[in-house]
C-alpha cells in the first residue's frame, strides 16, 4: 500500500521501470534518425496551437512514456542528419545520459561541500580545455550556463581590472566602453548594457567584406573614444561568428590589445572548439594571447546545453570580478578557496555540468573533438565550394567553420524579389520538414543559413537540399504567374 502521494513519487522500482523504457524509447528514436528514417525533422505545428495541444494534454491520462512518446514527436529532431540549422548539437548519448547522473544526484556547487567530487570533475576539465591553450601555471577557468552568461562573466573580469575604477565597490562610471565587431553575438552587446555602460559603451567595429574587424582602422577608433573621454575596457573578437561563422584576425587584434593595455576577450562560443584540431586551430590563432575566452560545449563539442567554458589566461582576475564580502565562500585566512565555486561565477547553485565531458574525454579522448570540428568544417567547405560553382546560387562568404550561408539569384528579377523569393523558399522548407535549415540577412540580403552539427550529414544530403531549393522556386514562381 503506497501511503502517500510522495512515497509514491520517490518509488526505486517505478523510477527503475520508466527509465528502462525512456532509454528504449531514445534508442530507437537514434536508430530512426541514424538511419534516415522518413520523418519531419521540424514537425511545424502554429504556436497557438502547440500551446492548446499541450494545454489539453496535461487533463488527459496518459503513462509517462506516452509523454515522452508525444514529446519527441512534436520536437525538432537534431540527431537527423537534415537537421542542419541552428549552431545546437545533437549530443552524444553517453553525455545525456551522464546528465541525468548529474541531474539526479543535483549536487549543487556553490560551496565545496554540496558537490565534492563534481567540483574536482569540473577542475579537471578545465584543465584538460586550458591544456591547449599553453598558458601556464596561473590559467584556470569555470564551467557556467551558456555562452551568454560566459560572456557577461569575462567582461565582468575585463571591467574589475580597469585600473581607474573598482567598479564593485563605487559603481559604474559612465565612461567606460567597450569595442565590438559589427558581427558580435547579441550576447555581446547585451552584457555591456547590463554592465550599466549603455549605449555610449558600446563602440561597434566595421567589418570588412569576408565580415572580419577591419584591424588597420582600431588606432583612430580607439583614439576617437579616448578624445570623447571614453575608457575602453575590453575588445571582443570573433571565434567564430554567430552569423557567418567568420574567425577575425585575432592574432593582431590581441597585439592590438597588449599595446594599448585593453583586456582582450574571444567570443569562441561557437568555435573555440577549433583549437581542438590539428588541420583547424590555425583559424583560432591569437586565441592565446586573449585574456578571456568562452567556449561553449553544446556548439562544437557534442555534449547537451548549456554547458560553457569561460578561461582566463590570469584565473585570479575572475576572482576579482567578484569580490563581494560572502564569509561562506573564504577559507580562514580570508582567502577564497578555489573549490567553492559561487566566489567566481553569477550562479550560486550550479548544475553538475563538468560530469559528462569528463566521460566524454575519458571514453573517447581528444580525438572525439577533433574529428567533429574536422569532419563538419570540411564539409561547410565542401558544400561550398559546390554552392560556388552552381551559378544560380551565391555565397555569403565563402566558410571558415561549419556555418554556410547561401541564396538562390535566378536571372531576371529584382533584389527585393530575390529576397522574397529565398524567403518563402526556406519558409516553406520549415512547414514542409523534410530539412531544417535557418535563414538570416546580411547587408541587407536574404541568405539561407547551415550549420553542419550532425557528424552525420553527408554530401549527398547537401547536394538534395540545393535540388528541393530550387524545385521549390520553380513551383513558387509557376504558381506565381
Ligand atoms: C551561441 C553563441 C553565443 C551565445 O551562447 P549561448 O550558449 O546560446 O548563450 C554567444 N556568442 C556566439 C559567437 C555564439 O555562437
């Protein structure tokens, strides 16, 4: 007899039970996409209507597995090899599956204490990231909850370490600002606004036609900032770009940064990862000459989200972003420890997140990580060189990583019809499923926008992608005339 509502909840043989038939059920649904089963990798359903499904689905009895059943069923499907669209990998089953090891013992972080052997695991992994980075003793770094929050904790680093100003202490300081590509994440821009700089703190940085900072123009742009009485407290490159996926010319830019004395932070978010790989880390380069990076794992290093890197070439600077007085957090020394993790991140408690990379790295080793970033960026290369040489397609750029943006320009219309026309294209390519691919505009252009994260998306997929674009303008423009 169960006696109440909670026994129930916590019983190990139910939970036994439905777990068993969750992994089976995630199995076969691996098998299913592995093997190119005929189904939507986005199954379009109207928002409204996703919303009333559900609604109605919460009253109506059904076993978990049902849920589960249903929940796959109406979800974008990322371990299809045609999903090739936003920058989110499918991730590895033994990193999912090490999430739930890490979600169920919900060992917190903050302090030592409430996740011993996952703050050690973190540590770990950490310095197994800065191994490839050749910055010395004083490096280190902390695992955090994506990309977004990387950012705005490196530049919380960058702006302590203005020697003007302590920031924590008296407040911000309406001069302080920051130089950003033009091709920044959002991210960017949005940590320099909740940082109190606003508008005026954000100096945006003109790209050249292949959408990297134009390095020759940083001198004036920099002395113009300074004779307006700005302070420029950090300059952001691009490795890789959300956009394009363009690396910017880091390495100068970092010589930049150590003449000027600005903090040098690299958005590697995306493709960071690189630096993994022998044929790419030389896209990464200056990479270690920045004084912040963040690189997040569920981009371009299999694991699921959010699971991000941020590193500092100086650990101790990340301490310093944060030296409000928390008594919990210091040793008796007044010291705080390296092993209580709240004294350098904005999360207190924290998802167990080094766990499943650590797996990753110790069933697979590094070569995991490099045959993905190898085996996607040489397909986006590929791919593109084919877009090349069709001529009724157009490349944005051609790629640096495994993000490619391409349109469709058939002779004889207008660039305001060719927009529409590769709009509607990649709209009907959403509601139809059969790929999921993502669209984007650059100076004022509509491009359709890959990103190869499936290791198992193949040329021949590619190539019928290109053939379903443009039967789909032709019966666009049949029943347009
Ligand atoms: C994805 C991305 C981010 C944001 O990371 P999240 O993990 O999604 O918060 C920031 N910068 C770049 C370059 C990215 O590609």
């Amino acid at each position: 007899m169960q006696k109440n509502i909670l026994t129930k909840a916590y019983n190990p043989e139910t939970f036994r039970k439905e777990g068993h038939q969750l992994v089976d059920l995630l199995a076969d649904y691996l098998q299913d996409c592995m093997s190119q089963k005929e189904m939507p990798v986005l199954p379009w359903i109207d928002p409204e209507m996703q919303h009333a499904d559900w609604k109605n689905f919460l009253d109506k009895k059904s076993t978990p597995l049902e849920f589960y059943q249903k929940f796959l069923d109406q979800s974008n499907h990322l371990h299809h090899p045609n999903y090739i669209g936003h920058q989110v990998v499918p991730p590895l089953p033994i990193a999912a599956l090490t999430d739930l090891m890490a979600t169920f013992s919900n060992n917190g972080m903050a302090i030592y204490e409430m996740g011993p052997a996952a703050t050690a695991i973190e540590r770990n992994v950490i310095e197994w990231l800065l191994k490839f980075f050749g910055w010395g003793k004083n490096a280190n770094g902390l695992l955090t909850s994506g990309g977004s929050l990387g950012n705005l904790t490196g530049l919380l680093a960058a702006r302590q370490a203005v020697k003007e100003y302590d920031v924590w202490e008296s407040g911000v300081d309406g001069n302080l600002a920051v130089m950003v590509s033009a091709e920044s994440h959002y991210s960017i821009d949005r940590s320099v606004r909740i940082m109190g700089l606003g508008d005026k703190g954000i100096i945006k940085l003109p790209v050249d036609d292949q959408h990297r900072i134009k390095v020759d123009l940083l001198p004036g742009i920099l002395n113009e900032a300074k004779n307006e009485g700005k302070i420029v407290m950090a300059l952001v490159g691009n490795a890789c770009s959300t956009s394009t996926g363009i690396y910017d010319h880091n390495d100068e830019m970092a010589d930049f940064c150590t003449q000027n004395k600005i903090w040098f932070h690299i958005d590697g978010a995306h493709g960071g990862a690189a630096i993994i790989s022998e044929k790419y880390k030389y896209l990464t380069k200056g990479i270690e000459k920045a004084d912040s990076v963040v690189i997040d794992f569920h981009k371009m290093m299999l694991t699921p989200a959010l699971t991000t890197a941020v590193i500092f070439k100086n650990g101790k600077t990340s301490y310093e972003a944060f030296t409000q007085k928390a008594s919990y957090l210091l040793n008796k020394k007044g010291e705080i420890n390296w092993f209580d993790g709240a004294g350098r991140t904005i999360e207190c408690t924290k998802k167990a997140m080094g766990l499943k990379i650590y797996l990753m790295i110790k069933t697979y080793g590094t070569e995991l990580f490099s045959s993905y970033v190898d085996q996607t960026y040489d397909l986006a290369r590929e791919f593109g060189n084919i877009v090349q040489e069709s001529p009724d397609f157009e490349l944005a750029v051609a790629p640096d990583s495994n993000i490619v943006c391409f349109r469709l320009i058939p002779e004889g219309i207008t660039e305001h019809e060719t927009n529409e026309l590769n709009s509607k294209i990649r709209e009907r390519i959403k509601i139809d499923g059969i790929f999921y691919i993502v669209q984007t505009v650059i100076n004022e252009k509509v491009y359709f926008r890959i990103t190869i994260m499936n290791p198992f998306t193949t040329l021949e997929i590619l190539k019928k992608l290109l053939f379903m674009i443009r039967s789909i303008s032709v019966d666009l423009s049949n029943k347009f005339l």
